[in-house]
C-alpha cells in the first residue's frame, strides 16, 4: 500500500509539473510623441534695397532646405517674430510687412500643406501635416514689401540702416 501511495503520489506531483506549460506576459509598447525641427547653419537672413527698383518692387530671399523635420505623428510649423514692430534708432517698422513663404525642400514632404504667412508676434502656421516625417525639408523664401512701403524708413548717416527682428521656428504634435 505504501508503495501505492508513493507511485501515486509521483504520478500526481507529475501531473500538477505538465499543467502548466504556458505562462503569459503583457508587453507594452509605448510611443510617445517626438517632434524636432533644425535651421540649417542659416543664422541670419538679409533683405537689401540697394536701387529704386527694390524700393518699387520689393526684395527676397530664398533659403533651400533651411529647415528640417523630424515627427512621431502629425504636426504643424510655425514661425513667430519676437516683436510686431522693429526699430533702427527713431523709426519703426512693422513686421508684419514681411512674408515667410514655404514650399517643400529636397526630400520635403509633398502631402503636407504649405501657407504663406505675414510676420507677427504670434505664432503663424506655416506647414501642417497629417502624417510623421523623417527628415523632412522646408525652404523658406522671405519676401519683404514692394510698393516703396519703406521710402522714409532709412536714416541718414547709417549705411545701411537696419531693421532686426528674432524669428522662432517651432515644431507641435497635432
């Protein structure tokens, strides 16, 4: 009979170690939202008058591939100007007489959307996009006012007379 117990008890002990032979584990992959923007070694940009034709037509620059992009998800660029207004000594100018014109740029993101915006202190949406982005290229042409808008802006005695103002691109998760 003891012998009986033992076997039975071995067979037992056996059965409870074979069932279980699967065990579960949860796993988490968790994304968060990664979102950088660049200027590419471009630090400053310069709109110059330098004929009547300028003063008439207005002056720009284009800047290839200035910025680029890195997104998790959908996003938006936006540009603002630490001041509405800028100054050179006595007189003032109002940035918001200077555009920001982006397109795509090499590698740039052909299903996103690009608005032209004005300069101001508040933030201007520049580009959205509903999907992420690796590497994503902007160019950015700045276009300042025609017209002769700046005819009494220039100071006597200052060669050239210029006007400064910060631009902050920024990058958001949408």
């Amino acid at each position: 009979m003891k012998q009986f117990l033992f076997v039975a008890a071995g067979l037992f002990a056996f059965a409870n170690v074979n069932a279980q032979t699967t065990g579960t584990v949860k796993l988490n992959v968790n994304l968060n939202p990664i979102q950088t923007i660049v200027v590419n070694g471009i630090e400053d940009v310069d709109l110059n008058y330098t004929s009547k034709a300028d003063y008439e037509n207005g002056v720009s620059s284009k800047k290839d591939n200035q910025l680029t992009i890195y997104s998790t998800g959908s996003y938006e660029v936006r540009v603002t100007s630490n001041t509405a207004t800028i100054s050179s000594g006595t007189k003032t100018m109002d940035v918001s007489s200077i555009q920001v014109i982006p397109t795509p740029g090499t590698g740039g993101q052909a299903d996103a959307t690009y608005t032209p915006q004005f300069l101001s202190g508040n933030e201007q949406t520049l580009v959205k996009s509903a999907t992420g982005g690796v590497n994503k290229r902007i160019t950015i042409e700045y276009k300042a006012a025609g017209l002769d808008t700046y005819i009494d802006n220039y100071i006597a005695g200052q060669t050239p007379t210029t006007y400064t103002a910060n631009l902050t691109y920024s990058i958001v998760s949408k």
